[in-house]
C-alpha cells in the first residue's frame, strides 16, 4: 500500500492491529506522546522570542529560559501520560525518583511504565540548535493493580515495548518503534498533523560520519582513541567526516539517516561516560537494532546490561553497524593488550 500521506494517527491505528493481543493501550499512550511533543514543539519553537515576550508581560529574568523549557516540557509529558490514565508509571531524566499512577486506585489495570528524558541536548536552546525528546515504554513486570516499584524500571532494554525521540528541528518529527521496524513522521506545522514521511528507516551499514565530542579526546581510553585516528586515517574512503551537534537526538538522527557512528565513550573525567542508560541510551539502542544498526557499550550490547538505579550513566556506541562492530575490535584489542 502507499503510504503517501498517510497521518501519524492513521498509521497508530492501522498497526495495532497487528499486536494480536492488543488491548489499544500501547496506541493511547503513543497518541498521548504525540499530543505532548506537538505542545512541546510550539514552545520550543518560541524560546528565542521569550525576552521579548517576557517584556511584554512576563517576568523573565534572562538565562531562566533554557531551564524553565526543560521544566516545562518535563510537566507536559508527565502530565499528559497521568492525565490520560493510561500507564502505571513514570521516570524522567527530570525527576529524582518515579512517579506511580493511580497507586491508590486498586481498579487500574495499565501494564505500561515510560521513561522521559523531556528535552535532551536543552544547553543548545539558547543558540538556536536543535533538541529532543526520548521516550521507552515497558510493561511493568510487578503485578496489574498494585502500585509500581523500582523494579519495574530497571529491566534491561531489550525489554522494550515501545521507544521513539521527537526531534525538534528544521522540521519537527517524530520517529518511534514497536519492535516491528522504525517509521519516522514529519510535523505539518500549519496545520499541527504528523505525516509518515520515513517508512521503515534503516542505517547504511557503513558510514561515513563520526560524531563525538573530541575536546574530551585527552581523557579517552586508547581504544577510543586508536578509533578516531583510524577515522582519520588516508585510505579506503576515510578519512571519514566529523559532525557533532551536541544534541543526541540528532546526532542519532543524521547518522541513521547517512551512515555512521555516534560515540560517547567513557574518560578519565567521568568514569560511565555522561549518557543515562535508562532514558537516553536503550531507547536509541532499541532504535538502532530495529533500524539495522548497532548499539554498545564498548563491549557489551547495550540492551543486555542489567540496570542497577534510575539514573544509571553508561558508555555509548551507536551506529551502523560495520562501524560499531570496528570500533568493538579496537576496544578489545587494547583490553587485550593490558592483560
Ligand atoms: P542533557 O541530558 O543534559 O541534555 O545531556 C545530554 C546531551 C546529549 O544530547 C549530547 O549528546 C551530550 O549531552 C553532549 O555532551 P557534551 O557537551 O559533553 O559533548
Ligand atoms: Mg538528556
């Protein structure tokens, strides 16, 4: 069938009927997503008028933005999945500790948790550089009626359910999977209705693209750095290029789209790296499988790691996957070596 203009809500429809024991909720709460990135992105699109509003009326102090747009979008998804009633639990990358839904409530039957990371990347607000929002859905493993516990949210990411990002760029879009392959969906702004305009995304096997922060270069296990030599190295078709946004999401995003490898390694400064594994690292890892790519720690499948808290931070390797699976060798070699 064609998918040409097909809508983000057309396309949720059309594929729950797929899941042969769907019960709708896994459709309700990604339309809910849906809702709260489309009132996200509106804000996001303002945040450069926000002095100019805040004159008007508001009393802004400057540099409150880029805090105040990471506060907010925390409490719209929040409070668009709670209001619904349609998942038993919440974390964000916001918050210390999770939320449980309906805990007094002993009739609720929602088997869905989220993770959040509202607005990733959000230094890059203030310079007009692009921003994201990830999303990981689970099904709660304690049991349907009683309130959520930690547990329900520290299972590894291959028990994925659902997991997607909005990127709020040149155009808003919204990318998600259920297991069954990646689809990618373009905001109309005008009219505010998303259109399926990335069928089944899939990452070239190899790539040419690097992205990570080489600043931290210094601070790198060698194994990192003997890669990013061999990216630069004259032979074959490297030198491969350097792009790094510094805003995952579409660092993510151009590399799936273009073939290539997004790296945040751990450093002598941070010793698990920056990224969390829970809200930001399993749903891109998810991602990446699902669209043919690769997603490591180094080491170790990312969405094989057992998770230990929340907030847990993780070494990150993303990519296609002939250039993930190089930059393990170069990994293993040097742990080898030190033997
Ligand atoms: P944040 O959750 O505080 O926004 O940090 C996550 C972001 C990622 O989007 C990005 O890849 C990374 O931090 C950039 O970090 P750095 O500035 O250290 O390169
Ligand atoms: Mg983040």
């Amino acid at each position: 069938m064609s998918h040409t203009h097909q809508t983000l809500g057309e396309f949720i429809i059309e594929n729950q009927a797929a899941f042969a024991y769907s019960s709708g909720e896994l459709s309700k709460l990604i339309n809910s997503i849906r809702l709260a990135a489309k009132v996200v992105n509106h804000e996001v699109n303002k945040a450069g008028l926000v002095d100019i509003l805040g004159n008007a009326g508001n009393k802004n102090e400057s540099g409150e933005n880029q805090q105040k747009l990471d506060v907010y979008a925390n409490d719209m998804f929040i409070n668009t999945l709670s209001n619904r009633n349609i998942v038993c639990g919440i974390a964000s990358e916001e918050e210390e500790s999770f939320i449980s839904i309906n805990s007094q409530d002993e009739n609720h039957q929602n088997k869905y948790v989220v993770l959040i990371d509202p607005l990733d990347g959000s230094s890059n607000i203030d310079v007009n550089v692009s921003v994201g929002t990830i999303f990981s859905v689970y099904r709660r493993v304690t049991p349907i009626g009683t309130p959520v516990t930690i547990e329900d949210f520290l299972q590894p990411g291959k028990n994925q359910v659902a997991a997607g990002y909005v990127v709020y760029g040149t155009s808003t879009m919204l990318v998600y999977t259920t297991g069954a392959g990646v689809n990618g969906f373009t905001l109309n702004p005008a009219i505010g209705t998303f259109y399926l305009s990335h069928p089944n995304m899939s990452y070239p096997k190899n790539g040419r693209i690097y992205s990570v922060n080489e600043g931290n270069y210094i601070h790198f296990p060698q194994g990192v750095k003997k890669y990013i030599k061999y990216c630069q190295q004259e032979e074959g078709d490297r030198p491969y290029t350097s792009r790094y946004i510094g805003s995952m999401v579409s660092d993510f995003h151009r590399n799936m789209l273009k073939g290539g490898i997004f790296m945040y390694p751990k450093s002598s400064k941070a010793e698990e790296g920056k990224l969390r594994l829970l809200y930001e690292c399993n749903p891109m890892a998810f991602l990446a499988e699902q669209a043919n790519g690769k997603a490591s720690d180094g080491f170790n499948r990312i969405l094989d790691i057992r998770p230990r808290e929340l907030h847990q931070r993780v070494p990150f390797f993303c990519g296609s996957k002939n250039m993930v699976d190089k930059l393990e060798e170069f990994m293993q070699e040097e742990q080898a070596s030190n033997y």
